[in-house]
C-alpha cells in the first residue's frame, strides 16, 4: 500500500513537471536563412529573365545592328490591306513568343522618297472641308426574318438572307433599278427575298443592278475665289493665296532631297497663266501670323511632304461649290504638272524606290506589350484608300537592294539602351546572387543543434555568446556542470560493476575497486 502511494505521489510529481521554453531562433541563423532565401529568389529570377530576354531583346538587337537597314527615314503609302487566315506572314503580332494563327493583319506600301515641304504665304479666307469616313458598324441592324421588325423601311439596304441595313444613313448611292421585272418585294411578307442591294419606300422594295456606286455625306468644298487647294488625309485645306515657297528638292528615287539654303518660290498667283495650285500633304498646318504685322498680315499654310503638284485651268473648277468626289476626280485626271522636272512637288512616281513591300511594325513584325497595340496599329497604317478614302502616309525604313520589306519602327539608339539594361541589369542581379550563394555554401556551417552560423564572422564560442540563449548565467552553469559530473562518475561505478560480474561468471576473481 506505502509502495502503491510513493507510486502514486512519484506520478504526480512528474505531472507537475514543466516542459522547458522552446528555444528562440538566433538573430544570426535567421540572417543567414533570410539572405539565402533572397539570393536564392534573385537566382531564380534573373535566370528567367535572362532566358526570356534572350528572345525579347537579345537577338532582335542582334540582327538589327547586323542589318543594312537605312537609318533615315522615307515615306511610305499603304496600297493593300487585308485580313488573312493564311498566317504565312503577318505586318503586326500581339506576342512574339508564339507564331500569328488566325485573322493576321497583310499591308502592303509603296515605299517612296519624301517629297517637298512647302510654305503658302499671304492667304486669305482660309478654310477646311472634312470628309470623315463612316463606320458600318454603327448601322442598325435590321432582322427582317422578324414579324413586323422591316415594316415601313425606306432608304438604300444591304442585305443578306433577310438581315438588313440601311447604308444610306452614311452614303449617297447611284445605281439603276432593275428592268428585268417589275415585281415590287414586300419587306414584310417576302423576306426570304431580301439578298443583295435594294431600294425601299415603305416596305416596298426594287433590287438594284450591280454596280451601285456611292459615296460618303461629305461637307462641300467652296471654289469661288480660291487658288490654293491642298489634301491632307480625309480633310482639304483652300485658300486664297499669293505664292508657294520650297524648302527643299527632290534628288529621284534613289537619293534623299536635298534643303535649299534659300526657300525658292515655285508658284505665285500673280500670273493668271498658273492656274490654281493642288498638291497632295502628309500634314498642312494653318498659321495665323499677328495681325500688328503691317507687312504680312495675313495667314500662311505650311505644308509637308507634299507631291503630285499639279495646276489646273481655273475654267475647270466648278462653281460655286464642288463635293468630294468630284475634286478627287479633277485632281487625279489632271495632268498640268507644277514642275516637268520633278525637282518641286514632285509626281509621286518619280519618288518611288519600290512599288509593292511588305510592311511590319517592326524587324520581328510583333510586340509584346499586350495592350491591342496591333489594332492601334492597323487603325494608322491599314488604310488602303478604298471608296476614296485616305491612304495611310507614315514614315518607314528600308534597305537598299531589297524590296521584300518596310518597317514602321526602326531605332538603333533605343535599341541600344534596350540592350545594354537588358543585358546589365539582369547580368549583375544573376552573378550576385550566384556569388554570394556561394559564399554562404563555403563559410556557414550548420552545428548540431540545426543551427547556421558563419565560420568567417567570429569564433563559434563569440558567436554562441552573442545569442540570447546562449548568454553565461553564473548559478545555472555551476548547476550544470555538478549533474555532468555526477553522471560520469555513476558511469564509472556502473562500468566497474558490470566487469566485476563478468569475472565472476568465468571463475576469475575479481579485482576490487575502491569505488565499488
């Protein structure tokens, strides 16, 4: 019963025992892992940038300083654009990681030298026509397939199986009627007939002959008392104006025009002979001089890059106003050159250094930014000038020798900087960090108590020192040191014991120990 008791009160005692604190982690074995885990971070980091811009940057610069792509720029003219399934090749590519599948954007430009700036002085009655181009996509949609939905339409429709629009919200359309039958559609009640072009009074439809020609709701241009007629894009700037300088001279296709060192005066209206003066622009500015001027109060147009300068005969000009269609007409059959020579405003012909190449945005023809900068693209360099509209003009870089292609951007300054950060910046984050994981790999040590300690920043027993742990307290050390001693000297009885008990068991007698 006392031996059940001392059991009972041996077991509570050790109940009452306390487990001691867990150790705190050293400030020293957390820098460590802290620095390990960041270098280890960086390494990884840097090596896939290194991997990633090895495509990006690396070897697109590469082969831009190894071409023979011209620095400066010419112009070029879009003259084809079309959406292509058949991705052999695409002018712009939202990544270039991956090859262009489906929808690629095709331009293809004209590549020309540029053609002449020009300076209109002492203009009068200044003013700009605006023909904007329509968006179809804007158009209601009409699904005549609907009961009633097509009730009462009028205007010119396009349709196709029953679904309609109306394109004379954004166009005036000539065209005949047919003759071959006098049958009237119901857009109602026949709408399965409804496919193709159809003119509609209420509901009641008549198809219309291919061709149907028509022509975008424009501001008309004023022709009475101007001289001065200059396109810009889908705009035309008119004027009345007393002369035209040049700033420069074309040198042909095979060489950069040349400045003037004083601006020579190419047309003046003062001869009734001239005619009126048209010229087609990358870009006409209108600037209005300060009227305090006494000697040239008037404005001026400054223009650049302008071609095709032709003068027609004044009697040609409709009065007193004229639409757009009818001034691309005069403009483009007008055959009274500027200059014979081409040396001032040039025929665009004269200029030409390839008639058909390919453009891309740039020497790889993708980007990689991920933000539709290839519809933005398409949207600036796409127009092809159908129904009359404006033909993209931007400038473009080529190579002597080789019509295959033109590029939008070509920069060897830019790319150079790309280079060199791409280069250093990854480069130097990658052999740091490889370098100082070495380091740590040769000169920390983990002891056994899984703790990491740096062999080359003090002794192991300064470093052990300097943990909060590990700190010496006078009565717990003497304690410790009294338990240590105590247990090897109950080892040695317990070793002495168990040699006396083996010389017994083999008939030796044993030695007496005078711990024992």
């Amino acid at each position: 019963m006392a031996a059940k008791n001392q059991s009972s009160g041996d077991s509570a005692g050790r109940k009452k025992k306390h487990e001691p604190p867990p150790k705190p982690i050293p400030e020293q074995d957390r820098h460590i892992c802290g620095l390990i885990c960041v270098c280890q971070l960086t390494f990884v980091l840097s090596s896939v940038s290194l991997v990633y811009l090895s495509v990006a940057i690396y070897l697109p610069g590469y082969r831009a300083f190894n071409a023979a792509i011209e620095t400066v720029p010419i112009m070029c003219q879009t003259i084809n654009s079309t959406i292509s399934n058949n991705c052999e090749w695409a002018s712009c590519g939202e990544w270039c990681l991956t090859k262009p599948s489906g929808n690629c954007p095709q331009y293809l430009v004209t590549v020309r030298q540029n053609g002449t700036d020009i300076r209109v002085e002492n203009c009068t009655r200044l003013s700009v026509a605006h023909c904007p181009q329509p968006n179809p996509d804007t158009l209601k949609q009409y699904n005549c397939n609907n009961d009633k939905e097509c009730l009462g339409i009028t205007g010119i429709i396009s349709c196709r199986l029953g679904h309609c629009s109306n394109i004379s919200e954004l166009y005036q359309c000539y065209f005949n009627t047919s003759t071959d039958t006098n049958e009237t559609i119901d857009s109602d009640r026949d709408n399965l007939q409804l496919n193709g072009y159809f003119n509609c009074i209420n509901g009641s439809c008549l198809k219309i002959n291919w061709p149907i020609t028509c022509d975008r709701f424009c501001n008309k241009i004023t022709t009475i008392g101007l001289n001065v007629f200059l396109r810009f894009g889908d705009y035309v700037h008119t004027g009345d104006c007393q002369r035209v300088i040049a700033y420069n001279k074309a040198n042909g296709p095979l060489a950069h025009g040349e400045p003037l060192a004083e601006p020579k005066q190419i047309w003046t209206d003062e001869n009734s002979t001239n005619g009126i003066f048209m010229a087609s622009c990358t870009n006409v500015t209108n600037i209005v001089k300060d009227k305090a001027d006494s000697i040239s109060p008037n404005k001026t147009m400054m223009a650049v890059d302008c071609i095709n300068g032709t003068v027609l005969d004044e009697s040609r000009m409709p009065k007193p106003y004229m639409n757009f269609t009818t001034f691309w007409t005069m403009y483009e059959t007008s055959d009274r050159l500027l200059d014979e020579t081409n040396t001032y405003v040039p025929t665009e012909s004269s200029l030409t250094v390839y008639n058909s190449s390919r453009l891309y945005i740039n020497q790889q023809g993708c980007v990689n930014t991920l933000r539709n900068e290839c519809k933005l693209f398409g949207d600036s360099h796409g127009r092809a000038g159908e129904n009359h509209t404006a033909q993209s003009r931007f400038p473009c870089f080529y190579t002597k020798n080789d019509s295959f292609t033109a590029l939008a951007r070509f920069d060897l300054n830019k790319t150079w900087w790309e280079l060199m950060i791409g280069v250093t910046v990854p480069g130097i984050l990658f052999a740091v960090s490889f370098l100082t994981l070495l380091i740590v790999h040769q000169t920390v040590k983990v002891g056994d108590d899984a703790r990491m300690t740096c062999q080359w920043c003090a002794d192991d027993d300064a470093a052990a020192a300097d943990e909060p742990f590990m700190k010496p307290d006078g009565q717990k050390t003497k304690e410790r040191k009294q338990r240590k001693h105590a247990d090897i000297q109950e080892l040695s009885v317990i070793e002495a014991l168990v040699a006396k008990s083996a010389d017994i068991a083999v008939g030796r007698p044993p030695i007496e120990s005078p711990d024992v």
